[in-house]
C-alpha cells in the first residue's frame, strides 16, 4: 500500500503579529458557525471542512537556537467513520 500525498495549497508570507491573530480568529469563527472557511489567494480558492474522525495537533520547534515555529495542523479523513461510545445497559 502505497502513501500518496499532493500539496494543494501552500503558501508563506510574512505578516504582522495582529494580522496573523485576525486570520486565525476569522478561521476558527468561520469553523465553529459554518463548520469549514475557505482560503484565497489571487484565483485559487480552497474550502477547508474538516468532518469524520478530526485531530488537532500542535508543534512548536526551535532550529539552533535562533529561529522558532508553531505548527497548527488539523488532520481529518473525511469518509472515516468514528465508532461511536461505548455504552452500559
């Protein structure tokens, strides 16, 4: 079985610190009321709906003590299925 993976977004900008909060804000609203947001830049349009069986995972790394990153990644498979709770009757 072979892992496939195809980028079909990607992008890097540097923004000020109140404009990364003010898309990350927009983000999580659009998320939490309509369940996806959808990313633009220039023609490119990609709806982001996570659904099924969703992670959160979050990384923050430091390369030789001089430059930080924090990773916000949300992981999803759509037509997974989750197994429901265990009940006792």
């Amino acid at each position: 079985m072979s892992n496939r993976e195809e980028v079909v977004f990607s992008t890097e900008e540097r923004r000020s610190i109140a404009e990364i909060s003010d898309f990350l804000i927009q983000a999580g609203t659009k998320l939490k009321e309509q369940g996806f947001f959808t990313v633009t830049q220039g023609d490119q349009q990609i709806e982001v709906r996570p659904r099924g069986n969703t992670k959160l995972e979050l990384k923050y790394e430091i390369e030789d003590d001089r430059e930080h990153q924090f990773e916000i990644e949300i992981e999803w498979e759509p037509d997974a299925r989750e197994g429901g709770r265990v009940e006792i009757s």
